[in-house]
C-alpha cells in the first residue's frame, strides 16, 4: 500500500453503461406534499424511526416500522412483495428513507447482505400513509457474486442536478481481481417519472478504479461506511493498511460537479496524509464512522490512542466551504467545548452524525458522536460501557456542546453493558424552515440483556423534549414492536434519511 496524502484526482474513466434494473410503478398515496421532511415515512410532516433487525428468525431479518402516525408494524421482504426471505439474508442491516416517487411519502432502501449465498441484495420498499405498499418495489443486485455482502451499507442523496437520486451501495467483500474481499462501492441513478421508477446502475468503484486513491487490498473492505449529500459521497475505509500501520484506515471522498451521473474528482485522506492531525497507527480504524452534511465532514477514529489511554477515540473534521475540501483538525474529550474526558476504552467517535440546531436554536451545525466506551458511576456505582454521546460544533466548537446520556437527559438509568451511542441516525425536520431543530436517534443495543432500545437527543428543553413520538403518543424509549427480547441488539440499525 502506498503512503497517500490529501490526493486530488480527475476520474479518467468513462462512465459505466447505465443498466437499467426492474421498474417499479407506485400505487395511490394520500402523503402530503405541502411541508417536504426529510424521513417521513408516512406522510404526516414528522421523521419517523425505522430500525433494523437482520438477526431476527435466523438471521432472515426484518425492519421494525415505528411511525409517528400508527402503532408498529413489522416489514418483511414477503410483506412487501419482494419474495421470499430465507434464513442468512440479514434483511434490515442496513436502511436509508428517500422520497423516490415524489408522494410525500419516503421510500425505505433495505440492505440484505445475507441473500443469495452472500452475494446480498437491495430492496426498494415504497413508503405509503400506513407504513409500506405491498406493490411496486423492486430488487437490485448490482451484478453481485456469491460472497460480496452487496447492501451491507448505504447511503442516498439527491443527485446533483435535482432530477433524482444517487444511491451508493457498499460490498465490502466484493473481491477486486484477484484481491479478495477487498471491497467495492456501486452506484445507482434513481428517478421518478409519473411515479414510476428507474433505478441505473452507474458505475462500480473499487480502489483500482482510474481516478480512485489507493489500491485494492485483501481484506480492506472498501464500502463498509458510507455517507451522502449531494456533492458526493465520503466512504470510511477502516482496515486500510497505511505503509506498515496495518488497519489503520482512511477515507475517500467521491465529488460530483455537473450533471453528469459518474463520479468527477476523488479525495482520500488517512493520518499520514498532509494537514491531518496525528499519525497513521495500527489499529487506529480512522473511518470507522463517516458523516457528511453540507460543507461538513467527519470520519471517526475510535481506536485512537490518546496518551496513554488506549482506545480512546477521537473524531477528525474536514471543510468543503472552498473549491477542495481541507481538514481541520481533531476533536477529543479534552478538546476545549468537547464534553468528556479521555479515558481508556472509550471508542469516542465509534459513530458520528451532522446536522443542523441538534439540541440548539441558533440555525448552527453540530456533530453528534457516539461514545459506547463510556463509563459512568450512579449512586455510587460503577457502570462499565453504560455510553453516551457527545454534541458539539465544528471549530471553533462553541456555543452548543453537551452530552447526553441516561443520567443526564434520558429517562432510564445508566446500566453496564448498554453501549449508548454504538450506533447514531439523523431524525429530520422541515427541509425548508433553516430554523428547525434536527434530532440525533441514539441506538442503546445492550439494554436489558441486549434486547436494546433507541433514545434520541433533546429538541428543545420541555418535558417530552427527548421523546420519540410513536404512534401519536410520547416514549421516552422505543424498544422492538414485538416486545423485549434478549440477543436482539434493538438500535443496532437506523434507517438514515436522504442526505442534502
């Protein structure tokens, strides 16, 4: 592996042929158009929550459907006239929520990594006032062989041009050659015409693609995180061995600046790279996490080093408010306006968000990061790996900087083992009111014998103002639909919404 520094590539390939997959065509919907929200799965002008569950019925998976409008509902790949789902396809590993069809209703992208012998798929589910239609989806499979784990990460954005959407679909264990599982990254055009749907694959990516950083690798696993906006998309690449530090990570940025579907410009980073703070080691796995909102970016380093505080964790930021995006430095739990303290085994930065006025009101941007590592003391007691998470902005990280944790803000108390924060999802508002306040959902897979809930950051400073609304009502907490039950890592995965 060669030693990279913050490249700068013209993608010099063409552009794969557009192959057009299934198309779908959407039923009646009565979801409102009038206030556009980012996430609404059922129309009503609220995000929803859409949790994964890919280990549920022998790892066949399902995705647990908690709208704002109507009691849980349980989507199955059956349900949603997809086929059948079969024992190892791990339907519900990953989720994205886009308004494909333009109903008002978001549409739910689910990862099934597991199907056809590991070869993995990705289901198109349209969204509809009562959760799902059982009609109209559609199948992708990006050319996958049997072992790639196709849809074991997503992410979606609207494309450049604003005539759909860009779909990026990780396979981390595609093998490139004869590199195995050195990963790839697939990249569909999806549009919308009277409702009907057209799903293009537009290139596959790998990092022996001309204008791509870096090389194919055994085992780099190359797609494993993705995040989306518009601009492009940043991929973390944590068991990136750099020189003679083996995993310790990087990440690529793929840009978009016409209308053209393929990608034009390619940037990767990792901690030997110019202007990057810190050094590449072993281990470190920088891009664990990814997150990508407007101008701004992060990736996550949880197995940092900090002094002599192994697994610490740390997060680094870049800045896209210029032609090329730059780093800008590195946040720790000793970062002045950074909440915390270092301490050994933290993973601060195990998983990261953007968005805007999350727990402020100022129209501001904040990064939310999970700290699953951390340890807490109730009454005296200790709480080993209870978690939380740290809000704060991007330099120079003030006004807005808190934790939140279930001593502090949520309601049930801190427990050994939950690991709050282990996973973070955007929970939008209005996409046309730069006031509203965003939400972070927070998974807590280890709660309760690791049945595992999810919990949510505060919008605004009232009684129920970390509650999730379900159902028209109020909950401190969302656990599984079909009640506790332990091993199944409840919060594990959420459903990110379309990015800007």
């Amino acid at each position: 592996m060669r030693r990279f520094g913050a490249s700068v590539l013209v993608a010099a390939a063409a552009m794969a042929v557009l192959t057009p997959e299934r198309v779908a065509t959407a039923a009646e919907a009565t979801c409102q158009t009038d206030i556009p929200v980012i996430g609404d799965v059922d129309g009503d002008g609220k995000s929803d929550l859409i949790v994964g569950v890919p280990g549920r019925n022998s790892n066949t998976g399902e995705v647990d459907l908690r709208l704002t409008t109507a009691p849980g509902d349980i989507l199955g790949q059956q349900g949603a006239g997809l086929g059948q789902g079969t024992a190892g396809d791990e339907f519900g590993a990953a989720i994205v929520l886009a308004d494909l069809n333009n109903d008002g209703c978001d549409d739910i992208i689910v990862g099934a990594p597991g199907a056809s012998n590991r070869a993995g798929r990705v289901h198109v589910v349209l969204g509809s006032e009562v959760g799902y239609q059982t009609t109209g989806g559609q199948t992708l499979n990006g050319g996958a062989a049997a072992g790639d784990r196709f849809g074991s990460s997503l992410a979606i954005a609207r494309n450049h041009a604003g005539t759909g959407f860009d779909l990026w679909i990780g396979a981390p264990l595609d093998d490139v050659g004869a590199v195995s599982d050195a990963g790839s990254v697939a990249h569909y055009s999806i549009t919308s015409s009277g409702g009907n749907l057209a799903s293009n694959l537009v290139e596959t990516i790998t990092q022996n693609s001309p204008g791509v950083p870096g090389g194919a690798e055994t085992n780099d696993q190359f797609g494993a995180a993705l995040s989306a906006t518009s601009r492009g998309v940043l991929i973390g690449n944590q068991l990136e061995d750099v020189g003679k530090a083996s995993n310790a990570g990087s990440i690529t940025l793929l840009t978009s600046a016409d209308d053209d579907a393929g990608f034009d410009q390619a940037f990767s980073w990792s901690q030997a790279s110019s202007g990057v703070p810190g050094s590449a080691e072993s281990g470190d796995h920088f891009g664990a996490a990814v997150g990508f909102f407007g101008e701004h970016l992060a990736a996550g380093v949880p197995d940092e080093d900090v002094g002599t505080s192994s697994n610490a964790g740390m997060v680094q930021l870049f800045d896209w408010s210029s032609t090329t995006p730059v780093p800008t430095g590195e946040v720790k739990q000793y970062t002045p306006g950074v909440p915390g303290k270092v301490e050994t085994g933290d993973r601060f930065g195990a998983a990261v968000v953007i968005g805007r006025n999350i727990g402020c009101f100022d129209n501001s941007i904040q990064i939310v990061a999970g700290v699953p590592g951390e340890d807490t003391t109730v009454s005296g007691s200790a709480r080993k790996d209870a978690g939380t998470v740290a809000i704060f902005t991007p330099p120079p990280y003030e006004p807005c900087a808190r934790s939140v944790d279930q001593a502090n803000l949520l309601s049930s108390a801190p427990e050994s083992g939950d690991r709050l924060g282990s996973t973070l999802a955007l929970g939008r508002h209005s996409d046309d009111d730069a006031d509203a306040s965003d939400r972070a959902f927070i998974g807590v897979p280890g709660e309760n014998g690791d049945a595992g809930i999810v919990q949510s950051t505060p919008i605004g400073s009232g009684a129920n103002s970390t509650d999730i609304i379900v159902a028209e009502g109020f909950k401190a907490s969302v656990g599984y639909a079909r009640g506790d039950v332990a091993g199944t890592k409840y919060g594990a995965v959420i459903a990110s919404p379309a990015g800007e």
